[in-house]
C-alpha cells in the first residue's frame, strides 16, 4: 500500500490558505533557497513553491484533479518533471523511454518505496507486505511466495471453480436488479463485487455468510479510506493535531484483526482436518509456515497474515471493479465492437455458458481487454517508486528519499506511439499494426500493472478476471445506455482506482 495520489484531490483550500498567510513571510527567503538548492541538486524542472508547503496551495487553486495538474505541468516542463508537495519531492515521469530506462535497464537502482506514512505503518504490521516493503530480503522473500505458490498460471487455473461461482453470482445478480429497476444496472457495484467474492475464495479458502462478505468488504474500503494520505502526511509540523485520527486507524486496526483473524483460525482448522466442502488451498496456506527472512525461524504472525490477507483483497477488487466498469461503458459507445464480440463468443462456444478455457480461443476478446487497458489503466499512476542510492535519470539527478511516480497515460496516450491514441480501437492489436507487451520488457508502450522488478504480480489473474467478466457480461446481456440515445461521459477521477467520475448506470437486456 504505498503512497497514493488520490487524496490530494480532496485537500481542502482552507487549511492551505490559512497555512499559506501563516507562512507569507518567508516567501523572500524560499526563493533564495530554492534557487540555490534546484542548482545543488539539479532536480528536474517544475514550478517554483511556497515555503514548507511547496506546490500544495498551487494545486488546489488550480481546482483541478492532481493528474489534470499533471497533465498540465508536462506539458510545460516536459516528459520529465519535479513536484513538491509539502516535504515529499516527487519526481513525476511521462516517457516510456525513461520509464524502460528506470524500471528495466535499471530496475534495481528504482525498486524500492518510499518511506511509509504514519497511519499506513499502522496497518502495514512491521512492514510485512509485498507491495510496499522496502527493495530488500523481506520484500524478496514475499514476493516469490505469493508469485510461485499462489499467482502462477497453474495456480490460478486451479481457483477456475471460485471464479465460476462468482460469475453465475454476478449475471444473477444482474439479472435481479435489472428486473427491479425496469433493466437499469450499476456496473461497478456489480462488478467489483464479483471480483472481491474471488479474491475471498483465494485468499481464505473458507465459506462466508453473505453479512461476512459484506462487513470485509466495508472493512478494506475503510482501511483504503484511511490510508490515502491526508494533509499531514505532506506537513508534517501539523501531526500533532492529529491524535483523533490516529485514534480512528488505530481503533479500525484492532476491529479488522479481531474479525480476520477468526477467519485465519478457520483456515487453521481446515488444514488440520481436510474435508467438508471448504477449498482444498488458500493463499493462507502458503503463509502459515514461511519463513520471512530466508534462513531464519520467523514466520508471520497473526497481525503480518491479517495485513498480507487486506493487500491481497485490496489489490485486485477496486482495480478490477473499474476496469470493467470502463470497459462496458466502451462496448456501449462503440456498438459495433460490441456486436463484434458477442458474434465471436458466439460462434465460440455456443449455447453454453463462457468457460476459462474459452478465453483463449477468443482473439477480438483479447484484444478488448488489451485496449482497454491501454485506454484505461486501473490507475493513472503506478505505485510510488524510491531509488536505493543517489543516481540520475534523463541527466538529472534523484536522490534517495524521493517519491518517483510514473504517470501512465503520458506513455499510453503518447502520439509517438500510438496511431490515434484517444480511440479506443482493439484492431490495433488484432491486426497486428500495433502491439505491447504489458511486462515492458521489449520496450516500454503502455505499463497498467507497472513494469520491472515491482510489476504487479496478479497481473495474470487480473487479465484472466476481467476477460471472463467481459465474456460472461456480454454474453448474457445487451447493454445500452440510460437515457436510451444519450452519450457516455467518460470523465474520470481517482479514488483508490481511476473510476468514471459519472458512476455508469446501464440498460441491460437479456440476450438468452
């Protein structure tokens, strides 16, 4: 879980512009220093700051979404830019040249993250997790357990019968809402849903209560809530008045360990006495006995299972959710891709029902999914990078300390490319005249699971969810939109996923 950049939306004005005539005076003072430290430590470009806040108040005056300030500030400082947001200095890279040259051809100098922030350290349980552990044997030894034991293609052909369930709960679900509001459906709610009921299975290996499933859910929605930085993880002088809520992240630890942690026992059990109608692995059973640091005796405790079990639901429910969200709202402004689809799941497989298997028969299937990504990332930046020692980059310098963040739709949306990059177009992929490995190996032309040492590593089973939801969606139903002939807006905004900013509510009509 390292540092997000959704919340910076949510800052209020007040608080910096109180901040900001407290602080008026050094202005005169700020200048000379940063003069003299931009020439010191010959950063990238960027706007000039105010003191101890730096870019803060600049941002929010702009009343912009921070990747619409973004997008603003590359395109005048270039591909390669420095933002300073309080004391975090975050360097910001739009190009995929710098980014292959960073996360590839150097991807042990950029593998690290940054510092966390006092209320993640909260919820990070000594720092045992894959996603934000510090470049070194911890992160190692995590990482190769939840890839080899758990995400690799093998594995997750194993957990077929949990996707399966989930998918039949999903149309039925669709269906039930469709006939009690004259065919209208939310497609996010649905969807992520279906993708956390997934994750549950994989993750516990146990049965849960509808109310179980739901009060999980709630529970990983408030530890993101209050885990995207607030105004004080950017000031720190401002910590002290914020005892109320360290106080609340603290109180939503003890709640979600003590509810996790029953479901850890059960699992326990399980393995002590195989049987009954429980799955036959979990992610679980490869943490139980592993060991943290390679020839030590540690292994992790109840508090590391209940952290390593919240990033492996967090993950992969919101990032899924909106993926599908974005890519029903394509199918419906594109009809024709749409009909398309549906015409090749057709002649596919028939009457009966999509299966995995089918997938990868399916090659205008692919190439939506592919499109889709490119066109729209689960986020429209990948998770902060730091570096492991003082290096440069582009001929610039990047310090140790620094947040290094790639944004994605400078490289995705880049017209050097991509023909027409803003039109979501899968024959780019089936005729071959465009192409992308999503790892960035062979060069870097789009990146939504991130590339290098720190991919994420469910990038296979978050492919394998959203083509099988696509399938299955498009199968069942027709979708159009509401008001029936009106347009779909696809203004977007980051939340702990990048989501349409118009939640989509849709017209479905059963095709079988």
């Amino acid at each position: 879980m390292s540092l997000s950049l959704a919340s910076l939306d949510l800052f209020p004005n007040v608080f910096l512009t109180v901040l900001a005539i407290l602080i008026s005076g050094l202005v005169s003072l700020t200048i000379t220093y940063r003069n003299h430290n931009s020439n010191r430590n010959n950063l990238p470009p960027g706007p000039p700051g105010w003191p101890v806040i730096g870019n803060l108040f600049q941002f929010t005056r702009s009343s912009k979404q921070f990747f619409e300030y973004v997008e603003d500030l590359r395109k005048i400082y270039g591909p390669i830019l420095t933002l300073r947001l309080g004391t975090r200095t975050m360097i910001i890279i739009s190009d995929a040249s710098l980014a292959h040259e960073a996360l590839i051809e150097r991807g042990a100098q950029f593998a690290t993250r940054p510092v966390e922030t006092p209320t993640r350290k909260i919820f990070s349980s000594s720092e045992i997790t894959v996603h934000s552990a510090m470049y070194g044997p911890v992160w190692r030894s995590l990482r190769r357990n939840m890839v080899q034991n758990m995400l690799s293609s093998n594995r997750i052909k194993e957990f077929s019968f949990a996707r399966k369930s989930a998918m039949d709960k999903l149309i039925e679900r669709i269906k039930s809402e469709a006939r009690d509001n004259e065919g209208l459906v939310w497609v996010l709610k649905n969807s992520r849903f279906a993708a956390f009921c997934v994750l549950l299975d994989m993750c516990f290996g146990v049965e849960m209560k509808e109310e179980s499933i739901e009060k999980m859910d709630q529970m990983m929605t408030a530890i993101l809530n209050a885990v995207d930085p607030k105004l004080h993880d950017y000031l720190p002088i401002l910590t002290p008045f914020n005892f109320r809520e360290r106080n609340r992240a603290l109180k939503l630890r003890r709640e979600l360990v003590d509810f996790v942690v029953g479901f850890i026992e059960r699992r326990r059990k399980t393995i002590r006495n195989p049987g009954g109608s429980e799955s036959s692995f979990a992610y679980l059973d490869t943490l139980f006995d592993l060991r943290v640091v390679e020839g030590s005796e540690t292994t992790p405790s109840d508090e590391d299972l209940v952290t390593l079990c919240s990033e492996f639901l967090n993950a992969g429910t919101d990032t899924t959710g909106a993926a599908i969200e974005w890519g029903i709202a394509e199918l419906i402004a594109n009809p024709e891709i749409q009909s398309r689809l549906y015409d090749e799941i057709k002649s596919t497989v028939g009457d009966r029902a999509v299966e995995e298997k089918d997938v990868d028969r399916m090659v205008f299937l692919q190439a939506v999914v592919k499109e889709l990504l490119r066109r729209h990332p689960p986020t429209y930046f990948t998770l902060s990078h730091g570096v492991t020692e003082p290096t440069t980059l582009s001929g610039y310098n990047v310090p140790i300390g620094v947040n290094v963040e790639f944004y994605l739709p400078g490289i995705s949306e880049d017209p050097k490319i991509w023909s027409d990059p803003k039109k979501f177009d899968p024959d780019r992929f089936v005729s071959g005249r465009e192409d992308a490995d999503m790892t960035g190996v062979a060069g870097v032309k789009m990146m939504p699971f991130g590339v290098g040492r720190r991919i994420c590593p469910g990038m296979g089973m978050a492919t394998a969810h959203v083509s099988l939801m696509i399938a299955r969606m498009v199968q069942e139903f027709e979708w159009s939109t509401y008001p029936p002939e009106s347009d779909i807006d696809f203004a977007g905004k980051l939340v702990f996923a990048v989501v349409m900013k118009k939640p989509l509510r849709a017209m479905v009509k059963p095709r079988i």
